[in-house]
C-alpha cells in the first residue's frame, strides 16, 4: 500500500478516535432519554468507554503507525491530516442523526470542554509520533 494512503489511515484512526468521546459527550441527553438509564450509569459507561478507546486506541494507534509508518519524518503530518477527517465524519453524523428534540442538545460548558480537548490533541498526536520516530531523527548530528 503506498505510504500516502497509510499515512491517511492512521490519519483517519486519530480522527476516529476523537470523534467517538466527543459524540458520546455531545449526545449524553439523547442516551439519557433513549436507554432510560439514570445519569450516574450513562456517565460511568462513558467515562469508561472513554478511557478504553483512549488506551487501547494509543496502543493500537502506535503499533500501527510503527508499522505502516515506520518511523518517517512524514508522520508528523498525522498532526494536522486528522483534521479534515475529523469534520467530514462529525457532518456525516449529524447528518445522519440530527436534534429533533430540544433537550438533547448540549450544553454550552460541554463545547467549552470539546474545544479544550480538540486544541490539546495535535500536541498528543505529536507525542506519539515523536516517541514513534526513528533515533536518527531525535538527535541529528550537527
């Protein structure tokens, strides 16, 4: 597969990865109101739900970029290709299951809180790549 497309891949996982915790955030009154559940039993499987995306997708995330990857410098660019992917899929979503109740929509401290996490996940995403990144390119002999 030629490293363009691998590198859209992981691309497309990043973007994946932030998508599902926000939609499940966004959406927390609309479980609330289809599942019946009390609120204390959708926050804990959210929040569980979170977290294991968050560890098994890094750990996923990062054996495939080392993989697929293999160390390039081109892989920082996984820090910003994510972001396209990110919105089509976030359209493709709220296109397929719009608001058509007014309580589901989500409160304005929730927005504040997705902002915060979408502004401090390139910086993750360059984390892991530079832990990624061959030792060659962290100490380049001057």
């Amino acid at each position: 597969m030629p490293y363009f497309l691998k590198l859209n891949g992981v691309s497309i996982l990043y973007a994946l990865m932030a998508l599902i915790p926000i939609q499940l955030t966004a959406n927390i009154y609309r479980i609330y109101r289809l599942t019946g559940w009390k609120p204390t039993v959708v926050n804990g499987t959210l929040l569980a739900v979170t977290l294991t995306l968050f560890i098994v997708g890094t750990i996923g995330i990062f054996l495939l970029s080392e993989k697929w990857l293999k160390g390039r410098n081109a892989g920082f660019w996984t820090a910003v290709l994510w972001i396209p992917f990110f919105l089509i899929f976030t359209y493709w979503f709220a296109g397929l299951f719009p608001i058509t109740n007014p309580g589901d929509q989500p409160n304005p401290a929730s927005g504040v809180i997705i902002l915060s996490g979408l502004f401090a996940y390139p910086f993750y995403i360059l984390i892991l790549t530079y832990v990624n990144a061959p030792e060659k390119s962290k100490n380049p002999t001057i």
